[in-house]
C-alpha cells in the first residue's frame, strides 16, 4: 500500500525484485543505478555476502520528481532468492506495491523459477496480499544464454493463462531492465489513481 | 488505497515537530526520526550542532528493517519483541523506540550525549506524541490522485531513462 507523507508532500511506492537465486535481480538494480541521473536517485544500499549473493536487501530509491505539487517517489527492493532466506525475503515484502518477478532462462533454473513464484504467492498470503491485486510483470533473464529455454516455455510455467506483461531481457547489458520498470511502476500509479 | 502511516500533518504536524526539537534538545542527541515500518521516513531533525547527516533513505530501510529482522528473531524464540534497542558504537548510537503499531522513533546520538538521557527523553517524546496524535481533530488533507495525476507522473518515468535508452538503441 502506498504510503503518503503529507508533510513532506511525496508519495511513495515499494516495488520488490522477486526472483530465485542468481536470477539477476541484484543486477537490475545495479544496472538502473548505473543509468539513473544523479538528482533522481539515492544511495544504493546492498546487504550482501563475501560472494555477492544478497543476504537481506538491495535498496534504491527513485525520485521522479512533482506533479500537483507532490513528490513521487520508488523504493526498489531486491529479495535474496536463495530458498533457505526465506524469512528474510518475507519481511522484504511487507508493504508493496508491485513486484518484477526476475526468471532465469537457463534450463536448470526452469523448476526454481516455478518454485519462486509459488514461494512469493505464499509469502504474499502472511499479509493478505494476492498477485491478482498486486501490479506485477516478469522479466525472462539471461537471454544471451547459448542454451537458453524458449520464451514461451518458461511463460507457459509462469503465466499459463498469458496474463500477466512479461519482458525478455539481458539485464548485465541494460536490456529489458528498463521496461519492466517502467510497466509495473505505471501500474502501480494507475492502480493509485483508479482507488482514490 | 492510501494510507497515511500516521496522522502527521496540520497541526499535529507542528505539535511533533516541537516534540522532536524538544527531544534533541533535553537528551542531547544529535537527530530524531519518524520511520515507517516498511522503512520511509516520515519525519526528521536534526540538532543545530550536529554534523549532516549521512543518507536518511538508508538509514531509514535499515533502521525498519534491522527492527522486523529483530522482531522476527524474537518471535522464532517465543518472544513478543526485545526491548532494549540500543545500538552503541566508539562514537555514535542509535536508540529505538516502536511508535504506535506502524512506525519507529530513531534519535541518533553521540558522546556529547548520556544514553540514560536519551533513552528518558526518547520514551517521553514517544508518549506525547502517541497523545498529540490521537488528539488530533485535524481533517486529512484532500488530494486525489486522479488519471492525470498518473499520466503525468508516468511520463516522469519514462523521462527518467530517456537520455540513456537512445544511446542503447
Ligand atoms: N549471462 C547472463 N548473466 C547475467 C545476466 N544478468 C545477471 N547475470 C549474472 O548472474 C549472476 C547473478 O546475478 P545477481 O544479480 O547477483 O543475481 P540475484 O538474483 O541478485 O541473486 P541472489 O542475490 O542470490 O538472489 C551474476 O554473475 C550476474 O553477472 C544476464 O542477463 N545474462
Ligand atoms: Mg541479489
């Protein structure tokens, strides 16, 4: 839910990169901090292990500036999606409001994809929150992958009734990390606007 | 839905603020802050003397969530929560104290501070501020965040990768 700060005159939104492990949702992060202009954005905050792999959260936040004399404002979370830091990535998810859902197109990872989606619907129920009330789009990663599994497939495992925006993206190279953003962040404004 | 974490604006907001000085100024500390529990900030000050501070954004998301992380621990062990929750460095601390059920008041302070003091002046300035907020007859500002609000705020984020996506492309 977003949250509105009336002194301050922002609005802020909590957007989560959910995805299994090595799936590049660090990387997405990264990668639009790397392209951000500096007055839009934050520090980026990372609480990750020796070898890079994310123990509680990466952070940005994104500043877009004002319409109507309100400030709008995103904080990107990432989640660790190594399956045993499972508490942690639940208490990231405390408060969102909209998810990019990071897969990973190698073949061996078909199943943890399968298997990160069913945990993040899971965690979603701790509070009452469902992906059919939640903007969310997916991101199909590592598409440079010689032996990269077909687009289609791995959707038909995702998104079997073809529902949700999905994006295919090579996100190390700045492609397709972008338009996810982009998609579920308008989402979320017009989820905004349709209730108030 | 919209949800204001708490009800700081009007008047309310000005009786808070004056509870937050007053904070700085009995405990000695060097800030205070109002954090939401999924880690915004929603208030802040900072004494006169004080250094500037470093990022409140992060400090904010860490401070929330090295909080749910520790009420997470307490609740694995059977505990409701852990109440001491101060963090003490050779120069800095933070101390910490839960603001109703959805936010956090923060104050950071340093040696020029007694923790005794801060942890006293910390807890009254949550109680009096718990009272301005449930006094409050303030009516909720009126916004509404229409199609034009999210169209033009869209158009926001496209701006904000434009320059780069044209040198991708
Ligand atoms: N080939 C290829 N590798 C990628 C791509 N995106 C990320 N990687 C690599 O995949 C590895 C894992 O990336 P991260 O972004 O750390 O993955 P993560 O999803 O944050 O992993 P956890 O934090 O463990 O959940 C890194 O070595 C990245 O360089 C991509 O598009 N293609
Ligand atoms: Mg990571």
């Amino acid at each position: 839910m977003s949250t509105i700060n009336f002194s301050a005159r922002e609005i802020n939104f909590k957007i989560v990169y959910y995805g299994p492990g090595l799936s590049g949702k660090t990387t997405n992060l990264k990668r639009i901090y790397d392209q951000v202009p500096a007055e839009s954005k934050g520090e980026m905050v990372s609480l990750a292990t020796e070898d890079e792999r994310t123990l509680f959260f990466d952070f940005l936040p994104l500043d877009l500036g004002k319409v109507n004399g309100f400030k709008t404002r995103f904080h990107l979370y990432t989640v660790p999606g190594q399956v045993f830091y499972n508490s942690s990535r639940k208490l990231i998810l405390r408060g969102v409001d909209g998810v990019v859902f990071v897969a990973d197109s190698a073949p061996n990872r078909l199943r943890a994809n399968a298997e990160s989606l069913r945990n993040l619907r899971e965690n979603l129920k701790e509070y009452n929150l469902s992906l059919n009330e939640i903007p969310y789009v997916i991101q199909i990663n590592k598409r440079d992958l010689e032996n990269a599994l077909p687009v289609e497939m791995i959707r038909q495992v995702l998104d079997p009734s073809s529902s949700v925006d999905f994006y295919e993206a090579i996100a190390e190279q700045f492609k397709g990390v972008f338009e996810p953003l982009r998609s579920v962040s308008k989402l979320v404004l017009e989820k905004l606007a349709q209730t108030t | 839905m919209l949800e204001p974490s708490l009800e700081l604006y009007g008047e309310t907001y000005d009786k808070v603020d004056k509870l937050l000085n007053d904070l700085l100024a009995k405990s000695h500390a060097r800030y205070a802050m109002i954090v939401d529990r999924k880690g915004f900030v929603l208030m802040h000050t900072r004494a006169l003397w004080a250094p500037k501070p470093p990022s409140l954004d992060s400090l904010a998301t860490l401070v929330a969530s090295n909080y749910s992380a520790n009420a997470a621990i307490a609740q694995l062990l059977g505990e409701n929560g852990f109440k001491e929750t101060v963090q003490q460095g050779d120069d800095v601390g933070t101390y910490l104290e839960e603001l109703g059920d959805k936010a956090l008041l923060v104050t950071v302070f340093d040696k020029s501070a007694a923790l005794g003091r801060v942890k006293l002046f910390t807890k009254k300035a949550v109680e009096e501020i718990r009272m301005v907020i449930s006094n409050s007859s303030d009516e909720v500002p009126d916004v509404s965040f229409d199609t034009n609000w999210s169209n033009s705020t869209g158009a926001l984020i496209d701006g904000l990768f434009e320059v780069k996506d044209d040198e991708h492309n």
